[in-house]
C-alpha cells in the first residue's frame, strides 16, 4: 500500500508489485459498492515493464471465489473452492479493441504514475453476492467458509500456461453494500393465540423503532400483550436472529442468535402489559461462535455482523453464493397444565436491516460529535484558563496581604 504523503484517504493508492518486477498494479480503492441500481466498476492501472516482459502477455482478471475449507489443502486433486465469478481482459499488448473512456479514477492514476500506464475495468454481473465469511469455531479453524473477491495480473504466453507467482499479483477486495438512503414503514408484527379452556386469545403484538439500524445501534422493542386467556404469561425472550442462506450445490441455512434478552417479566389473566425492551447485536457478544456471517475483511483487519442482503428485484436466487437476513423474534414463555414440563411460547418474527451507512452520511454524523468534543476542548481550556487567572489573582493578593503585614510591624517597631 501506498500514498501519495497525505493523510486523506481520497488519496490512497494501493499498489502491489510482482517478484520479479515485471507488473505493478494500482487501485484507488478497496471497497466496491454495489448500489442496487448500479455496481461501482473495478477500474485500475497496471505498469507493465515492457522490456521484461518481451513477447510474452500480460492479462488482469477478476475473480469471485467460494471458500468452504482450508485454502492450502486440496484432497483428491481438488481444493474447497469453487468459481463463482471469472473475468479475464488482455492488457498487454493492446488488442486493437474500441478503448472504453478512461475513469477519473483512472485518469489521477495515469496522472501519476506515468503515461505508460495501461487501463483496466471490470463491470460486476447482478447476481453477485457482498464479501462476507462465516466465523470459525475457536476450537476448529479449519472450518472455513468465506465469498472474496480478488484482482490478479499475471504475464504469461498464453491463457493455457501455469500462473508463477513471481510474474503475478493479486489484490483483495471487497463488493459490499451500504444501507438504503429511504426506510421503510415501521416494521410490526402481531398474533393471537387461542388455548383450550379459553374463551377469549392471548394477543400479542410488537414492533420496532425503524427498519434500518447501523452496526451497533441499540435496537428498541416495543411489546404490548393483551391476555384475556386463562394462561398467565411467565416470561419474555427478546432475541435477534443471524439467518444465512448458503447456496452453493444444496441450500444450506444456518440461524444463529447473535442477541438475546430474557425478562421476568410476567403478565396475569385479564392484565395488559406494555413495555419497551433494548438490545443490541454485536460481533463482541459471539466471538468465537462458529457459523456467525460476517462482513469480508482484508488481512487481518477487525470486523463486524455481517450485513444484510439487499437484492435487486428480478435478481435470480439461485446463483448467490451467502444470503444473509436479520430477524427479531419476541417469544412469550407460557406454562401448561404440567407446568413447567409442558411449557408453551407464542412467537413473533419482525425482519429488519443491519447494515453500514454510506461515507457521507457516517460523515455526517459524526460531525456533530466533533463539534461537540471541540466546544467540550474549549470549555475545558476556558475553564483552565479561568482556574490560572484565579490562582494568579490569589497569589497577587497573598502578597500584598504580606507586604500590608509587613509594614504595620515595622510601623510598631518604630
């Protein structure tokens, strides 16, 4: 990685050079947003020592990759991977093809380096799933399962001809998605639930805040539950539900609670009940948990929940490689007739969107938090200041206290 001396991540450039010097490689970004409307294209420059490379091609490629087992073990001559994705364009020589308008990105890249540098874009299809991973068991590694991306540009003499790693290079990135700029209606859900002996349902109703909650907001639960059953209501559950959909060659699902909140709660025959539960879902809670989705990361950078999956309408299913969804279940505990041994819940599930917000408006709202902690800063000095004043004013009345004293004794001693 590389930058051009400032700080602003405007300015990054991300470079990787093969071993054997022959290509170099530069992206702007890592991070590649799939807008629903539209997918941010992959577009970089290779820098291409001609001179090295002779008669020999140079070709970039993009690559979606399913991982379902360790990388660097294969058995029976296959690895735990399989393509989801390949692309592949020829960089070097030219291929005498229309040239496609050059990118701004592109065009600071060139810029830059050097009019040497050749032009590379890649569109993403649709159908393409977001970089996301399931968390391996602490006491099982192995067991990995993970959608990445990566860009390689490699120099061979033909597409046929093995890929050394000296005349290749390969950087990770990432597809994600950011949350939508319009939420929907407040998401609710209700149901009632008649029992034997009873005349009259149990209702029970439940909603949230909003639809759409950033990666560690607090997540409010408002329940409200009529019974006019014969039951008494023991408890409440509070949970949230991580739900991934694998589909590769069968659809696997994999549900996990990711947040859970149990309340004493207790509700008697002929009573209403109303009240407000929070809970909030982090990676911090389920560290180690195997078969958590989380967002894709790079090296060994820290992560969080995976995001939810927004797919585009008319989107084919069938051809993603992890689906992941959220859901809040609100469950009440009811005894049966053996008590504890024959007890009963009535549920309800109430989807909702768990995602990043886009830059700008991360940007935004952290804004006001810096106002905050500078007019915080400058209260302080103000205070500080204040404090110094005070002490020298002290100080200065110390001594002329002193010099008063001074000469009254000197006045009686005279």
């Amino acid at each position: 990685m590389s930058a051009d001396g400032k700080n602003s991540k405007k300015h990054v450039v991300y470079k990787k050079v093969s071993r054997d010097k022959s290509i170099a490689a530069y992206l702007s970004k890592r991070d590649f947003v799939d807008h629903g409307s539209h997918i941010d294209p992959v577009d970089g420059v290779l820098l291409v020592d001609t001179g090295y490379v002779r008669d020999q091609k140079v070709y970039c490629r993009l690559k979606c990759t399913f991982h379902y087992g360790p990388e660097d073990i294969e058995m029976i001559g296959q690895a735990f991977t399989r393509d989801l994705y390949v692309s592949t364009i020829q960089v070097y020589p030219q291929t005498g093809e229309e040239v496609k308008s050059l990118t701004k990105v592109q065009e600071r890249l060139i810029k830059k380096i050097g009019d040497k540098a050749m032009p590379f874009t890649f569109q993403f299809p649709n159908y393409l799933p977001c970089s996301v991973c399931l968390q391996p068991g602490a006491n099982d590694p192995d067991k990995f399962c993970s959608v990445d991306f990566e860009v390689m540009a490699f120099c061979v003499s033909n597409l046929e001809e093995k890929i050394h790693k000296r005349s290749s290079v390969r950087l990770v990135i990432r597809k994600v998605q950011y949350a939508p700029d319009r939420a929907g209606p407040q998401p609710a859900a209700q149901i009632s639930k008649h029992f034997l002996m009873s005349d009259q349902p149990l209702h029970l109703q439940a909603s949230l805040n909003k639809e759409i909650f950033y990666h560690g907001d607090p997540i409010n639960v408002s329940v409200q539950v009529t019974n006019n059953s014969s039951k008494h209501v023991k408890s409440i559950k509070i949970a949230v539900e991580q739900t991934t959909n694998v589909v590769l060659y069968s659809n696997d699902k994999y549900t996990e609670e990711v947040a859970v909140e149990e309340a004493n709660d207790q509700i008697a025959t002929g009573s209403t009940f109303s009240k407000t539960y929070v809970i909030v879902p982090s990676l911090a809670n389920n560290r180690g948990k195997h078969g958590i989705a989380l967002d894709g990361k790079i090296k060994q950078e820290d992560t969080n929940l995976a995001s939810s999956t927004v797919l585009k309408e008319g989107t084919d299913r069938e051809v993603q490689g992890m689906l992941v969804s959220y859901t809040v279940k609100v469950s009440l505990l009811i005894p049966g007739m053996l008590g504890d041994i024959s007890t009963s819940d009535t549920t309800v599930e109430i989807p909702f969107l768990l995602m990043h917000p886009r830059p700008e408006i991360r940007k935004m709202m952290t804004l006001p938090l810096r106002m905050l902690e500078n007019c915080h800063l400058r209260e302080q000095g103000m205070r500080k200041t204040k404090t110094d004043i005070c002490h020298t004013l002290a100080s200065q009345v110390d001594c002329l206290f002193v010099a008063r004293l001074n000469m009254t004794e000197n006045f009686l001693s005279v």
